[in-house]
C-alpha cells in the first residue's frame, strides 16, 4: 500500500466515524417519530440544539459537523497508538494509565475551577465524568488488583453489556491494514471495558475495518470477517457459539425479509415520504428492515449487540453506500450516533477520504478543528507515517 493510499483511507476512516457521528448526534436516542417530525428523513449534516452532556456534545448548540465522545474515544485512541509500535503487541497497561491520566488531569482542572459563576464548574464536571466510569476500570487493571478489576468491570455502567470498545477499536483497524486478525488480537487486547461476546464485538469492529482499509476490498470481503477471524474460537463455545455470527445471520435475514415487499404490499397512502424522498418502495422496504430489527432491541441502545446488529443491517442493505447507509442508521433512532460512527469508521476506510462526500469533510473538518479542538487530518497523517515507518522497515 502506497502512503498516499494508506493516508487517504486513515483518513477516510476518522472521517467517515466523524461523519456519522455528527449526522446522529442532533437526533442521539430519539424516537423515529421524532426524528421525522423534527428533521424528516435525515441524510445530511444539520446543526444539533440538545444541552451537553459528558457523553455527548460539551457545549450548547453545536454547529453542522459537531462531534460527541465517539469522535473523542476515536482521537484518544490515536493518541495512544502513536505510543505504540505497529510491528509489536499493544501495551493494555499503557492505554490503562493513559485513561487515567486524562481523568487526573479532569479532576485537577475542577479542582482548581474558581468563581462564582457555575458554568465553568459544569463544563470541566462533565469533561471529568466523561472518563469516571472508564478510570474505575482502569486503575485495578494497572495496579494489577485482578479482584477489584473484575468487580469493577462488573460494574461498568451499571454491568451492561456495552459497546465500550466499539468506541475506539476502529482505530485499532487502521493500525493494522489489511492484517484483520492481528487487529481482532490486539483490539481484543486493550479491550479492558468489555464485558462477554462484547470483547468479541470489539475485536472484530477493528478487523472489519482493517479489512476494509485493503485496497481490493469488496463488500464481501469485509462482512466475512465476522464468519472467517476469530483467534479466541468463539464459535466453539459450548451451547451458545459465536453470538456475533448469529447476529450476522439475523441481519441476512432482516435484509432478505424487507427487501421481499413488493409495490403490491404497500399502502401507498399511509408509507411517509419525506424529505422529498420518492421511491416509495425503497422506504417500505427500510421501514420494514426497522421493524424487524425493533424486535431485536436490547434493553439499552447502547449494548454491543444491538449496535452490531444495527451496523451489519445497514451494510448488507444499503451494499456500502457511504451516505445511504449512514442514513440507514441514523434514522432508525436509539443510540444513533455511535452505532453511525461504527459504521462510518468501516465505510471511510472501505472509501478513502477522497470518495467521501466533499461538503461533509469539509464541514466535519472545519467543526472538529475550530470549535471542538480536533485536528483529525493531523491525526491522520500521524498515524499513517506511524504505521509506514515500521512497514518499511519490514
């Protein structure tokens, strides 16, 4: 892989995950009713009006092309891997203490937070809770204290299945380029968060997007990764197997259902249209791909499943197209914007930046880096020189 090839799929892939991040983060756990009532069939970048959260956006109000903390996991992770060596083992003890430091460092800035106003005391509040939960994790880990590491990790966010590493195993991806089992092993590796087939989850989100980063890719070839990578043999596991496997069977079958409606199955007159949106049976056929998958819902939209579910429905259905299938995710609601930055991570990589939609990146760019200090080009030239460097020294 030539570096401009390589640098333009990095960059492709912290674009597109910044992409569908921004395009859910306005409608983040909304209703579908919702979202058609407010946006209609949402296929753009628009302006999010929500209060901040620590998980969220840090700000009131920001404009198109404003990012949430799956943007910042994706820029965190960078930072680590710059640590690190691409023909050597992730250092888990590493990206442990580098959580904890950023905490440190969010307790120190609201400890020496000063007046009377309350405002600057709940913005650095909710950049320190960003990282309470993760830092509690962390800390037995690197100490070593194996018990307190267990219960902590028990206790994860009330001891849900999440997708914690899902938030910044994509990077992991990039890191490794066409080599999607040596990025499962060491995402899995620095997977400290995940709780059972999560970890799984996790350690293929990375190999799917190292697969993608392939310059042949097909669409084929980076949906096989769930069937044909798996160095922790979770297909032999006795009498449950390979839980994301079957998620891929179901996400085949939810694809194969919907697209199974004809003109002839639709009430024309009660299908919603909106957004100028005039293929009538396209958007039965999504309705009918949504509804299969409401059956499906986990009770928190952000589970590891479900969002794996989510991201491989989209992809089967829309074939890989960038904007389409993002669309596909976010309009379906629940945790809309990480499982559309998990999807875009897979498809900016598949894409390059250069076959991206250009008002998109430019928006994205131009946020991230003026309102959000986020340089994501940097970032991307910094990780493809990382990972060049040790390929040429092979």
């Amino acid at each position: 892989m030539s570096q401009e090839v390589l640098e333009d799929k990095v960059l492709g892939m912290l674009l597109g995950s910044a992409i569908g991040d921004a395009m859910g983060a306005p409608t983040e756990m909304w209703s579908r009713e919702n979202i058609l009532i407010d946006y209609g069939y949402v296929s753009n970048l628009d302006t999010m009006v929500r209060e901040p959260s620590a998980e969220g956006t840090w700000d009131f109000n920001l404009p198109a092309g404003g990012t949430t903390d799956d943007t910042r996991w994706k820029k965190l992770a960078a930072e680590y891997l710059l640590t690190q060596n691409p023909g050597q083992s992730l250092n888990p003890d590493a990206f442990g203490r580098l959580i904890i430091s950023r905490y440190e460092q969010g307790l120190t800035a609201l400890q020496n937070t000063r007046g009377f106003e309350p405002e600057p005391y709940e913005v650095n509040l909710r950049k320190l809770a960003w990282l309470q939960e993760w830092a509690l994790v962390a800390k037995p880990f690197v100490e070593n204290d194996l018990q307190a590491y267990a219960y902590a990790q028990s206790q994860f966010y009330g001891g849900e299945m999440t997708c914690a590493g899902m938030l910044y195993t994509p990077v992991v991806g990039a890191f490794y380029p066409a080599a999607p089992e040596i990025a499962y092993q060491e995402a899995y590796r620095i997977s400290l968060f995940d709780l059972g087939y999560a970890r799984d989850i996790s350690g293929l989100t990375a190999a799917m997007v190292s697969a993608a980063m392939h310059p042949e890719a097909t669409p084929a070839s980076v949906i096989n990764v769930v069937r044909d990578v798996d160095p922790q043999n979770y297909f032999k596991s006795r009498l449950v197997g390979r839980s994301a496997y079957r998620m891929l069977k179901e996400a085949r079958a939810i694809v194969f259902q919907a697209n199974q409606l004809s003109m002839q199955d639709i009430d024309k007159e009660r299908t919603f249209l909106p957004n100028g949106y005039t293929d009538t049976l396209r958007m039965a056929r999504i309705l009918k791909a949504y509804e299969l998958l409401d059956a499906r819902n986990q009770d928190m939209p952000f589970h590891a499943g479900e969002i794996h579910l989510v991201n491989l429905t989209a992809l089967l259905f829309c074939n890989f197209d960038f904007v389409e299938t993002l669309a596909f995710v976010v309009n379906f609601g629940r945790d809309n914007d990480t499982t559309a930055a998990v999807t875009g991570a897979m498809l900016g990589a598949y894409w390059g930046a250069e076959k991206l939609p250009g008002e998109m990146v430019r928006q994205v760019l131009a946020t991230n880096e003026a309102v959000l200090e986020t340089d994501l080009r940097t970032l991307s030239h910094q990780l493809a020189d990382r990972i060049k460097s040790e390929q040429l020294k092979q």
